[in-house]
C-alpha cells in the first residue's frame, strides 16, 4: 500500500508537487477547514470576483490544486468536493482531529496557517483566514496543554517539560503557559528549574505587559513530588475526602483542599488505583470549583483520577472527571476538547441516567455557544426527559440555559417557561444563590419585551443575589441586563457604565463564562459606538478576536454584520 502523502497547510505550505501562486492553497486550506466541499459560486466569491474571467480562474485554479493532490478526478462538478483518505492526509486534519498523540508530531505545529500569504483584493477571504488562524492557534495550544497534563498524569515528566516549553514558545505571555511549564518543572523535582521559569516569568511579564503574572503561576513554582511515607488505610482515604466534601459544602474551599490533597497522599499509600482515583477526584472537583488560582492544579488531578480510574476498570470515576473537565472548557470557550471529553465520558458511563442528565447540560451549553441553538435545545430535552423526577441537581442550572438558547432564538414564550421552571426549582430547593441565574435571563426577558418595571426589579435582585454567590456568569448577566435596561429607558450612559461593569466582571481571569463576556462586549461595542465613545473600537477587536479563536460561530457573525454597519470602521 502507498504511504499517505501529507499536505502541509501550516506554515509555508507544501507538499510533492509544487504549483505557483497563492490561490490554489487558498482554495486547498478553505475546503479542508469547512467541510470539504463548497459551491463554485461560493469559491468565486471569495477569491475570483474582480477578475476578468471570475469561472475561468476559478477552473485554472482547481486544476492547480488537482495536480498537487494527484487526482485527476477531483474538484469536478458544481460543488467541487476536496478528497479525503486514500493517500492524502491534511496536516489541519490530524491538529483538529484532537488527538494530540498525532498531532504533537506535526512538524509545523505552531506554525500560522498559510503563512506568509496575504488576499488583500480578498476580503471575505482574509476575513475568514484570520479567523481560522485564530481558532487554530487556540487548538495548537489546547492540545498541547493536554498533552502536558496527560503526561505528568501518567509520570512522563521529561515529556510533559518538552509539551509545555514548546506551548510557553508559541504565547510566553499567558499566564497559564507559565504556570504549567514552572509546575511541570517543579513536579519532576527540579525545584532551580521552576524557580528560573518562575523569575524569567515574572521579568517578561513586567516588561511586556507592565504587570506580575496572576498568583495561580506563582503557587505553581510550590508543587513538589507526592513523598510516600507511613502507614495508610482506604477508611481513611473515605474519610478524609468526606471531611473535605463537607468543607466544600460549608463554604470553606482552602481547608477543604488541605483535606483532599491529604486524602490523595494517603490513597498513594495504599498502592489501590481504584482509591487513588476516588481522591483525585475529588481533589480536582474542589480545586477546579475554588477559582482560577487554582483551576490548573484541579485539571491535573482530574487527569490523574482518569489514570488511576482506568487502570483499576473503574469506568464511572472516569466518566465523572471527564464530565468535570468537560464543564470547565465550556466555561473557558474550548468547546472541541469539552466535546471530545464529553464523548469519553459518554463511552464510560453508558446506561447511567444521572450522567445522562449532566452531559446533556454541559453539551447543550456547548452548542449553544457555538452557534447551534436547535442542537442545544434537542439536546436539553433530552436532558430534561432523563429526571422525569426532577431530582438532578444539575436541573435548575440547565433550564436556566435552555432558557437562554429560547431566548437567543426569539421564543419568550418557552423562554419564561423554562426560566421560571428553573427559578421554581432552585427556590424549593433554598438555593438561593442559583436563582440569580434564571432572574437574571427573565431581566433581559423582560427587557425585551419593554416592560422595564419588572425587568429592573429583576435584574437588582439577580445582580445582588450574584454578588453575594461571587458567580461571575451570573454577575455578567445581570450587570448586562442593566445595561440593556438603562439603554432601553434611554440613558446610554448608565447602559454603558452597567455593560463596563459586565465586561469586568467577565474577564477570563475571573474564571467566568467567556461566552458572556463576548455577549456583553457586543451590546458595549454598539452602544459606546452610537455615543462616540472610545472603548468601543478596543472592545470590538478584543470581542471579535476572541469570538473567532474560541469557534462562537453566531456571535462572529454579529460582529462582522456590526462592523459592516460602520462603513468607517477599517477591515
């Protein structure tokens, strides 16, 4: 059998056959990234529309790009279809295909799709290439962040050093690279190493940015190997985490994770997988839930409870850490890996109701943010239909999104059903600080329909009720509803000053929804622009660059659509 010839999209593109000129890679990258196929129309639009003879280019050019692929038979027809398999492999296919095992050995991993090559007479074009450069300069760094933590899970320390390096290279800036580089170091022993990292960090950061890196890059350089000492017992291990669990309930996080980090040592002692998972599981649960400071540090436990779970054939405890990473790439945007992982934690745990129920709330969050709202609705009810007794304490939280996904699609009616369904819940539950949610969405229910009586009364208590949680999404939402409240009784200041404080309050080292910030940015950016005021154009870039990295296909349009309603807006 021929070996699969790979063509190379990222960085200087290649492959075995050379052609000249721009437009054939151009059209190769397009097909590849949106499907495979696209309508000559469409490609003629893009590419060909200012010269002379737009369908002649265009066929010129998909001959170019039969001749790189080999196949004569390709590219034919109406809808000219990109041929996959049978020898021809993309490397933007093995990146976005999510295995990082493929994908780290890609030589131009890192590289910019196409680098190099600019369409200036192209302007739907550029706009499209930059935004797949961005969403995949975000997977680049999402696999191999996981590739790191799924070393130092599984003991492969001198990998994990190599994965991280490689991810501080490509943005040394970002916190998080930093914090996992100097945990990786200090995780293998090498103390000199993390505490080099740790002040090579903090100079760059002064000099580049004018700030010290966030504390969670600090605590990172304290991470030392788990020593083995003593005696240990699995009742123990279960009590230890009980007690912890008990902390997390009574608002106490940072005594609560001494608990579990000592459950963990513990469970080690034993030398039973089966017991370490259950420790790391709930260490990673707590840590994750105790804010960003400490959200790297939870991701990797949950990594090693995914370990240690597989290795003792313990397929629920897997299944509960994939669903708690799953979760918390929804909130940060990273919507492919959270599929992925919501996938495994399908596969682990079939024929369980309760998952059932918390996959579908985390998967319809997530394709909600993508931009499918249809998808996200079928998959609430499906959720919704698995606790035909509502008992799921995922229950309230999930109505409240299904509520948003009516309310983007422009039926208030289900909207206020599932919303005061979700509200109903959580009172009778006495959770109050979860009522901020479903209040907070019936504001800018209320909003909408102009009855601004209600909606401020409900937006206030949400707002409070938020605060006193410190939930930032639930912050931002209402702090967003006021603004939209103040807009719609025509005080654009206050609308500004309240969406301000949205865009604040949603800041992703708050460790909030990062498809809110995005939301609030876009109602900011249109109303500082109708009152002349000079945040709008930074918040424009920083909403459409983020909108475009992290794949939020509906709010990306928005914001094309925003900018092509300024006419003097640059492209």
């Amino acid at each position: 059998m021929a070996a699969s010839r790979m063509i190379r999209l990222l960085g200087q593109p290649g492959g075995e056959v050379a052609v000249r000129g721009n437009k054939p890679w151009a059209i190769t990258a397009y097909l590849a990234l949106t499907g495979g196929t696209s309508s000559r129309e469409r490609l003629i639009a893009l590419l060909f529309e200012n010269a002379e003879d737009p369908a002649g280019a265009l066929r010129w050019n998909l001959s170019l790009v039969r001749r790189r692929l080999g196949r004569a038979d390709a590219l034919r027809g109406p809808v000219p279809s990109l041929p996959r398999g049978r020898g021809i492999t993309f490397d933007v296919d093995v990146l976005t295909g999510g295995r990082w095992r493929a994908a780290v050995d890609l030589p131009n991993l890192g590289a910019e799709l196409l680098e190099g090559m600019q369409f200036p007479d192209c302007a739907a074009y550029e706009t499209w290439l930059l935004g797949e450069r961005r969403r995949l300069s975000a997977a680049t760094e999402t696999l191999l962040h996981e590739a790191t933590l799924t070393s130092i899970s599984l003991g492969n320390l001198a990998k994990a050093v190599r994965f991280a390096s490689r991810l501080t290279s490509l943005s040394p800036c970002v916190d998080s690279h930093q914090e996992l580089l100097i945990r990786a170091y200090a995780i293998s022993g090498d103390a000199a190493a993390a505490r080099q990292q740790l002040q090579s960090a903090v100079r760059l950061f002064r000099r580049e940015l004018g700030c010290d890196p966030e504390p969670s890059v600090f605590l990172a350089a304290e991470a030392v190997p788990v020593k083995t000492t003593g005696p240990a017992s699995p009742a123990r291990v279960h009590a230890l985490v009980e007690s912890g669990r008990a902390q997390v309930a009574a608002g106490a996080a940072d005594a609560a994770i001494q608990v579990m980090r000592a459950a963990c040592d513990e469970a080690q002692r034993t030398g039973i997988a089966a017991l370490e998972a259950t420790a790391q599981l709930a260490l990673g649960a707590t840590l994750i839930g105790a804010g960003t400071a400490r959200h790297q540090e939870g991701e990797l436990a949950l990594h090693r409870a995914i370990a240690f779970a597989e290795e003792s054939g313990e397929p629920s405890l897997a299944a509960s850490a994939y669903r708690h990473l799953a979760a918390s790439d929804v909130l940060r945007g990273i919507y492919a890996r959270a599929d992925r992982y919501l996938a495994a934690a399908e596969a682990a745990a079939a024929n369980d109701s309760e998952a059932v129920v918390e996959l579908a709330a985390i998967g319809g969050v997530s394709l909600l943010d993508q931009g499918d709202v249809d998808g996200a609705i079928a998959t609430f009810q499906r959720g919704l239909a698995a606790d035909p007794h509502r008992t799921h304490p995922f229950l309230p939280i999930m109505l409240a999104h299904a509520g948003r996904a009516y309310l983007l699609a422009g039926d208030h009616g289900a909207a206020r059903r599932c919303l005061q369904d979700s509200l109903d819940l959580a009172r009778s539950r006495a959770w109050a600080g979860v009522t901020a949610a479903p209040l907070a969405l019936l504001g800018h229910l209320a909003v909408a329909e102009r009855d601004l009586v209600s909606s401020r009364e409900l937006l206030e208590q949400a707002f409070a009720r938020a605060c006193q949680a410190a939930d930032p999404c639930w912050e931002t939402w209402s702090a967003h509803g006021l603004g939209l409240h103040a807009e719609a009784a025509g005080d654009d200041a206050a609308a500004l000053a309240h969406l301000a404080d949205a865009v604040t309050r949603s800041r992703p080292q708050r460790g909030g929804h990062l498809w809110s910030h995005v939301w609030a940015l876009i109602d900011g950016i249109r109303i500082a622009r109708r009152s002349s005021d000079a945040r709008a154009e930074g918040w424009y870039d920083e909403a459409l660059a983020t909108a475009q990295r992290y794949g939020m296909r509906a709010l990306t349009g928005q914001l094309i659509r925003l900018r092509a309603s300024y006419p003097g807006r640059p492209r």
